[in-house]
C-alpha cells in the first residue's frame, strides 16, 4: 500500500505502547551524540505496569509537526519527536507532519526513563501509521536515536543493548536474551520525588564524558561486566545478578560524582532505601537495588519477597510512593480507542 495513495481519503493513524526498562548493566555515555551511539553495550529489564501509550496521526493539513504530552503541548519536547519521525517519513517517502498525543501513567522525567517508552512507542505507532512494517532491529534502531535507552524498549523481559562498532550505528540496537515469564522477576520502585530532574541524561552524560577521570576505566570495565550479568540470567541466579547490578550501578553513579561539578541524582530517602534494601538482603531477603539518572530506588527481588520488599520501602520517611511491577512485554500496538488516558 503505496503511502501517498492513501493520505486523501484515511488517516494515517495508529497506536502504540511501550514500557519503560531499568538498566541492570548501565548505560552512560555516548561515542556520537546526534547518533545516541554508546560508549558502552548495557543489559536491562523491561517493565509491566508502567506504559506510554502513543497515538500518531500523520495528515495533509498539518503545517507542521505538534506534541501533546500527558495533555499538554509539549514544545521542548517536539524538536527530537520530529527528528525521530524524520527516521521513519524518510522510509515511507512521506513529507506529511503528524499529530502526537502521548501519556505515561507514572512521572515522566523524573529518572524512570519516560523517554525510552517514549520514543519506543513513538516509532512503533508511526510505522504503523505509515503501513512500514520495520523490522524490530530497524524500530529498535530508530527508538535508539530519539533516546538512547529507547533502543531497549522495543523487547520485552530481559534485553541487551550491544555496543556495536558502525559509525552509521545500525548494529547497536537492542535484542531480547531472555523471556519476562522465563525469570519473573518483580519490582518496586520507591518514588522520593516527583519533580522533572534538574540535569538532564544527554547532559549528565556530555559532562561526565568530559571531564570525570574515571570515563576510561567505566569503558574499559563494562564488558567484563555484562558477560557476568548475561551469565547470571542464563544461571537464573538471583544472588549473582545482585552483586552484578549493584556494582554497575554504584560504579555509574561514581563515575558520574566525579563529573565537574559532579552529578548528585541521589537525595536522602535514596540514601536510605538503598541501605534498607541492603539490609534486608543480608537478612537473606532475595533483593537488591539499582539508581538511574534521578532519586528513584528501583528494588528488584524474588516474586516471594515482593510484598516485603514493598512494605519495607514505604516505611522510609521521605518515600512518596511506592509503585509494584513485574516484568513485561515488548512494545505493541493498540487500537487507536485504547491509547487515550486510562
Ligand atoms: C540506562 N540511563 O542505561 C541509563 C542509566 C540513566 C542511567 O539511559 O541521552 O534517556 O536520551 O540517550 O536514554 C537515561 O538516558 O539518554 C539512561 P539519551 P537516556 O538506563
């Protein structure tokens, strides 16, 4: 179906959600920075209940590009919302400008990457909209490009973003090693705040690269690291992936606390859930924590400690809330009815 036979009498029209991931093996750094090429592969878990829902609808009499985020335009936004569209109209052979409408149901911007949902769904509701029918590489490659972590996305369960080494960047894209219901997994994350972050991931990233002494070695060591991580999935072996993601977290966040000025993502009730998980675990709870860019604290256990775990975090003063989830899906279309505000 020839895409400009159909603009005078359809929409071009479709949805699409995706769930946000949480990086177990970090991802900071970017070797080309238009490209969101990385300095380092990193492994993640893709979230269940946690979802951007995404509606593109591409027409004729649209002068130009137009966001609605969460119910707002969304200007600041829109200029890497069209660049990513740009991806897929050049596909197409399309010069049409779409309408995006957008809704997360957890904070976006604070940490619990909204922007690699985000993009995942946007790239997978415009390819459906203009009828390409991508392959998952090319949609991961696409959603890498508007977010880094966006690339992850697009799979489901557990899923390794590979370094690659083309300068255009088609091999570093994501791809699924394991199923969410082969290594269920559960999740609970602690919200300390829900306020937009005041440095941004692009920024922190740029700065870190920059100036931190410790760049060389955070590259150097970082395969070492996934082998362990990939190794412990496979074993389905909880108390190794502990020790693992813990270490890549810290060892990011050092890394980036040694940036000048140094990057501080973490606030006092961070602080404290990560200690209480810590201590939980040495009481042979099966739990351990990871920190993105922001002060949320994303505990990950054993489905038989889930509600524990979850009690435990909302004791400590200073935790808002605290969101439970398992692993999900990768990211799928939905009825156009299905995307607006649950
Ligand atoms: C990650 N983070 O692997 C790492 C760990 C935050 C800390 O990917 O600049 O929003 O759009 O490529 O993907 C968050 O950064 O950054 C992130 P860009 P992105 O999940």
């Amino acid at each position: 179906m020839s895409v400009m036979s159909t603009t005078l009498d359809a929409d071009l029209c479709a949805a699409a959600q995706a769930h946000p991931n949480i990086a177990l093996i970090k991802y900071w750094g970017k070797r080309d920075v238009p490209l969101n090429l990385p300095v380092v592969g990193s492994l993640s878990i893709t979230l269940d209940t946690l979802w951007t829902r995404t509606t593109v609808r591409f027409a004729a009499e649209l002068p130009a590009d137009r966001l609605r985020l969460n119910g707002r335009e969304d200007a600041k936004q829109l200029r890497k919302v069209s660049a990513c569209l740009d991806l897929l109209r050049a596909r197409a052979g399309t010069g049409l400008r779409a309408e995006v409408t957008s809704y997360n149901n957890f904070p976006t911007g604070a940490g619990l990457a909204s922007s690699a949902s985000g993009f995942a769904a946007l790239v997978l509701a415009a390819d459906a909209a203009l009828g390409l029918g991508l392959p998952p590489a090319t949609l991961s490659e696409f959603a890498r490009r508007g977010s880094g972590s966006a690339s992850r996305s697009i799979f489901g369960g557990y899923v390794e973003w590979a370094l690659g080494d083309r300068v255009d960047g088609e091999d570093s894209v994501a791809r699924p090693i394991v199923d969410a219901a082969a290594w269920p997994l559960r999740v609970a994350v602690a919200i300390t705040s829900t306020a937009e972050k005041a440095i941004g991931s692009t920024e922190g990233m740029n700065r870190t690269a920059d100036t931190s002494p410790y760049q060389r070695a955070w590259i150097d060591t970082q395969e070492a690291d996934l082998a362990e991580a990939r190794a412990a999935i496979a074993a389905r072996d909880f108390e190794r992936l502990a020790a693992i993601s813990e270490f890549s977290c810290l060892k990011m966040h050092a890394l980036a606390m040694a940036a000048r000025p140094g990057l501080l993502y973490w606030n006092a009730a961070t602080m404290a859930a990560m200690h209480e998980v810590r201590r939980l675990r040495a009481t042979g709870v099966p739990v351990f924590f990871t920190v993105d860019a922001g002060p949320q604290v994303k505990a990950i256990c054993l489905p038989s400690a889930a509600t524990q775990v979850a009690a435990a975090l909302r004791e400590i003063p200073g935790v808002l809330n605290v969101l439970e989830t398992g692993l999900g899906g990768p990211a799928t279309r939905i009825a156009v009815a299905d995307a607006v505000a649950a």
